[in-house]
C-alpha cells in the first residue's frame, strides 16, 4: 500500500481538491482508499460534506492516543473512521487539531531539552497511519499550507508526497519553498519520502501564462522530479464541488477536470528524489 501526502505551503493551490478527487479516482479504480484531514481549517471533512463541529472523534483524538495511550487506537478508529457516500473512508479534523499542534510545540521544546528520541513529535501522526495503513491500497493526507509540526508530520508520515502548484506565476514560484521544507524532512526524519509529481491545477489552458508556467516548471523540475502529463483544467464546478460535498466525478461526471483526475490516477505515482534546486525563475 502507499501513503500519500498533498502538500504545499502555499495556500489555494488545489491541495484539499486533489486530495478528494484523487481518492475518488483510485476509488472508481476499485482500490481501498483511505482519506485523512491533516489540516486545522478541516477543509476536507467540509469536502466531504461532513461538518468538521459535529465529529466527535478526529485525527486530533488518535494523534493524542498515539502518545498517550496508543494500546487504545484500534478503539479511536472503530469511532473515527467516517464511510463515505463514494466508498471512500474519511478521518475528519476540526478545531481540536489546531489545539494539538500546541501539544506538538511543546513535544518538541521537550524533546531538544532532554534529548529523548523516543518521544519525537514529528512521528506521532506515522504512528496513527502504520496502525491502520494494511486495511487500505492508499491512504491520502491532505495538509495545511503552513510551514509547522503538523506538515512535518504529514510528510514524515508519507511514503511519497504530490504538490499541487497553480499554473500562475506567484504559485510556482513558490515551489522552492516547498521543496526546501521536504529536504528538511527527508533528512531528519523520513529519508525513505519521495516526490510523487507536482501537479499544475486551476490550468487556463487557452492563456500564454498557463503554458509558459507549465513549461517553465516541466524545463525547471521535470529531470529530478514528476510533472503530471494531465494539468487539472479550470473549472468553476471545480470550485463549487467542495461544497456539495461530492468529488467532481459525482457533481459533475462529464467534466474536463474529471477527466484531468482520472489520468491523474492512470499515470500512477510516480517516486523520484526531491530537487535539489533552491530557487525557481520564471
């Protein structure tokens, strides 16, 4: 099975859309597929038409059993673990997540004061995945879009990790920043990550700006890591899809962005070495 992450520092990138949209795609494609909101605005449990205020247990519940009580997760899960309309499965979040990252701060102002690397917070999250990853083909983590203890351990929980970046100039420029954080990563805690692809969204394909981006970012990356072949065309049923509540192969079948994530699925996840570019000119 795999892990995958969606991250990117940058907000508005697409993120919390592929996440569901990706999921529902390999789901269609008759695997197991698990989704988990990583991210305190809780975006894709709003996504998935579940409202984040009503989950009684969340991620932020089974990343506290992780290190209090880890004997109980198999319990937190049973409770946790939403089954969607489309066959997916969804851990959600809610505000109890932005809580924990506190949690995490203080795991780590402790960590570097006593030196104990059994209690690292950059792994609690790895340990709620491993406990559950054999019941799934994939699991998919969406993030937040800063740069703290909770994407750390998005990424220290993945296997490979997708960044979504808009085909606009002020978004790809921002993928060095990116990079730079899974560098960060690989070496202190997850050497295993690598990058699935970056993924061009909201893509005007008819505008020279989408295609000089588009280009820039395959001549720029394209030899260290993926570029997805498919961008993930403009749409405003795409914007509008989060909330319904539907990915876009419910809410709307025939459209290009459907298409667009159903390649996206077909090309498969690609792993490769982070870049070791640190600056993007456009």
């Amino acid at each position: 099975m795999k892990v995958i992450s969606i991250v990117s520092i940058k907000g508005g990138t697409g993120k919390t859309t592929t996440a569901v949209n990706l999921g529902a795609a390999l789901t269609r494609k008759g695997s197991r597929v698990l989704l988990i909101d990583a991210d305190g605005h809780a975006n894709l449990t709003k996504a998935c038409g579940k409202v984040p205020i009503e989950q009684k247990v969340t991620i932020a519940n089974l990343m506290a059993q992780a290190v209090d009580d880890p004997e109980m997760l198999e319990s937190g899960f049973s409770r946790a673990i939403l089954h969607l309309d489309e066959g997916m499965d969804l851990i959600p979040a809610n505000h109890k997540l932005s809580n924990f990252l506190t949690r995490l701060v203080v795991m780590k102002t402790s960590q570097q004061m006593y030196n104990d690397p059994n209690e690292r917070c950059e792994f609690v999250l790895k340990k709620v995945v491993d406990a559950v990853r054999d019941r799934y083909d994939y699991i998919i983590i969406d993030s937040g879009s800063t740069r703290d203890e909770l994407v750390i351990n998005v990424l220290t929980a993945a296997d490979e990790v997708i960044v979504p970046v808009q085909a606009v100039y002020l978004d790809a420029d921002g993928l060095p920043d990116t990079f730079d954080m899974i560098r960060v990563v690989q070496t202190n805690c997850n050497p295993d990550l690598k990058v699935g692809g970056v993924l061009l969204t909201m893509y005007h394909k008819r505008t020279n700006l989408a295609k000089a981006v588009r280009e820039n970012v395959s001549t720029l990356y394209g030899q260290e890591v993926h570029v997805f072949g498919q961008p993930i065309d403009y749409s405003i049923r795409v914007a509008e899809q989060p909330m319904v509540g539907e990915s876009i192969f419910e809410y709307e079948p025939s459209n290009p962005a459907a298409n667009s994530y159903a390649a996206m699925a077909e090309e498969g996840i690609i792993s490769v070495n982070c870049p070791e570019r640190s600056t993007f000119d456009i």
